[in-house]
C-alpha cells in the first residue's frame, strides 16, 4: 500500500513563479499525496492563486496566516500535514514529475529514514547541476564520518558535501518533530539549523545521484539580503550551529563556512552598491560586534588560496578601505573570466 506523502510549500509574494510550481507538485506520478500550501500573509495574488489550484484538486489545501516568515510557515503546514513522510518544496522552485516517486521509492526499498535527491540551479536561461560529493546509503556511523568531515563545507571543493537546504529531501515524519523550532527567529539559514538538528539523530539516509528539484534563483531571494539585520541573523545562525553541534565536529569546519558567507555578504553588497564609506562602518561594527567572529578571524587557517589569504588578512587588521577597493577590482574581473569561459 503507497503511503500517503505531505507536500508541504511555504508562501509569500511569488506569484510570477507560483503556478509553475503547483503544476509540477500536481502532475507527480505518484498520486497518494496531500498538497498544503501555506499563505504567509502574502500581500500580492498568491492567496488567489492557491485557492484556485485548490478548487481544481481536492489534495491540496490552503493554510492562510498572517506573514512570520518561511520557518514559521513550514511548522503551520507540518502541524496540519497527515503523511507519515514528508517533503518540502519553495513555491519559487518546480520538481520532476518523479520527484515524490523517487524519494519515496528510496525510502522503502533501501528501509531509511530520509532520502534525497540532488538539484539544478536555475537562473534566466542557465542551468547547472549542483554537484555534492555524497551519494548512496549512510548509515549512523557513515552520517557521523560526514559530519566529521564536510558536512558544514569542505573548503577544496568550495562547497559542502550535503546539500543543507529543507527542500530536495523526504524525511519520516518523526524525525521531524522539534527541528523547525529550533530556528524559531531566524529568516536565513533556517534550513541548515533544521537540517542540522535532524542529522544528529536520524540513523540512516539515502541520498538519489538523480537531478529531480529546480531551484530558480532571482534576486528578490532573502538570501541576497546584505543588511545589519541579515548580518546579525547569520551570527544567530552560527551560534546555534555550535549549540547543536555538542561533539564539536563542525568546529573546524565552521570557520571556512563564515569566510565563505562572509565573502558572499561583502559581494553583496558591493553589487548593491554599498558605498565605501558605508561599507567601512558596516564592517568596523560587524567584526568586534561577536565573540563567534573574534574566533573566527582569529582561527588558523591553514589551506586558503591567495586572495583568500588576503581577505582573512584584511578583515583581521580590520583594513576596510583596502578590502573595499580589493571586490571594487575583483569583481567585474571575475565576471569577465565567466562569459569568456
């Protein structure tokens, strides 16, 4: 007998991407699944466009609440969600028509608790595979040897081995009781702290080498915000990494997660148009402000390439103008080395 499977989409003003997503959640080739579309007090036709797909499908059913943000959101949907597993999708992304097949035919004939499958970036016209290292089964002692190793980020690779977002994944349903809340306030990287509360416990997973979730990025994204408030959320995000993390095994893998976010938030907002002035007092605040960046720009490094080296270096003697005038070059270089490859 199919169990029956909860989709679960947070939503708010994504209405020029929202009807392609809810066409590719109903055209799944595995039928026994129950659609909760979540209405975070969106303020533009996103209500209407989920109480029209809900009129056409009777497995869809439409939460309305007032606007908390995307982690509460998913709580909402999960509280009224009846499937013993559960998945989640971004109403700005789409899936396969395989993708609930695939994951759920993952989880019961390799009998685990979590499956996966990997994902492909979406940008205008472009489309990349986003490429992790881990595939297959993992049992306990196998999720613990990636936590051990890169799970938070391996700095060769310039990325992580696992994919940290909430979405892409199926997880039973008990393994998720008590995550989300544990990035209760935050509106960034609260996929990774969930994901990461998850991990710790779940005993095992198995991860799909099939490309089966879009993820369309655009830049109206929270997660290209370069504000106080951002750069606040990602120290929250940080030091709730190290609360669950009691066994220190992201310890050294975290300070080449912080360069690598910091490097993204600097590029940011030089693309936003930070001027000098602005960024210098931005980042004269932000780097005395916590003790989890003291560590961090104090932590010894010991395989960064050149210009990382010179970033650590000038965000350690707090040299802003220089660091400034380092993306102010470095930037439109590396955009033309992109089109001429």
């Amino acid at each position: 007998m199919n169990e029956l499977i909860s989709i679960i989409i947070p939503i708010y003003k994504v209405e020029k991407y929202l009807p392609k997503c809810l066409d590719s959640i109903i055209a799944q080739t595995y039928y026994n699944i129950e659609v909760i579309l979540v209405d975070d007090g969106s303020p533009d036709r996103c209500a209407l466009i989920c109480d029209e797909y809900s009129g056409k499908d009777s497995r869809i059913k439409v939460i309305h609440k007032q606007n908390e943000g995307v982690n509460e959101a998913r709580i909402s949907g999960f509280k009224e969600s009846h499937g013993e597993y559960i998945t989640f999708v971004d109403p700005d992304d789409y899936v396969s028509p395989l993708y609930v097949e695939r994951l759920y035919g993952a989880i019961r004939d390799e009998n685990v608790a979590m499956s996966c499958v990997q994902r492909i970036y979406i940008k205008g016209d472009m489309e990349k595979p986003d490429v992790r290292p881990v595939v297959g089964y993992l049992d306990r002692e196998e999720i613990t040897s990636v936590l051990k190793k890169d799970f938070l980020y391996n700095y060769e690779e310039r990325t992580n081995a696992y994919n940290l977002g909430l979405c892409c994944k199926m997880i039973k349903r008990v393994y998720l009781e008590g995550a989300m809340e544990q990035a209760r306030g935050l509106w960034i990287g609260e996929d990774l702290i969930t994901n990461l509360y998850i991990i710790f416990r779940i005993p095992s997973i198995y991860i799909l080498n099939e490309y089966l979730y879009y993820y369309v990025q655009h830049d109206s994204q929270s997660t290209r915000s370069c504000s106080w408030n951002s750069w606040r959320n990602q120290i929250e995000q940080w030091e709730r990494i190290l609360l669950i993390d009691k066994n220190n095994y992201l310890k050294d893998q975290l300070p080449y997660r912080i360069l690598s976010m910091t490097k993204i938030f600097i590029r940011n907002m030089i693309d936003d148009g930070c001027k000098q002035f602005d960024f210098c007092s931005f980042w004269g605040k932000a780097i005395c402000d916590n003790l989890i960046v003291e560590r961090f720009v104090n932590y010894p490094f010991t395989s960064l390439r050149i210009i990382d080296k010179i970033v650590v270096y000038l965000i350690k003697k707090k040299m802003f103008r220089m660091l400034y005038c380092l993306y102010k070059i470095k930037l439109p270089i590396a955009r033309l080395r992109k089109r001429e490859m």
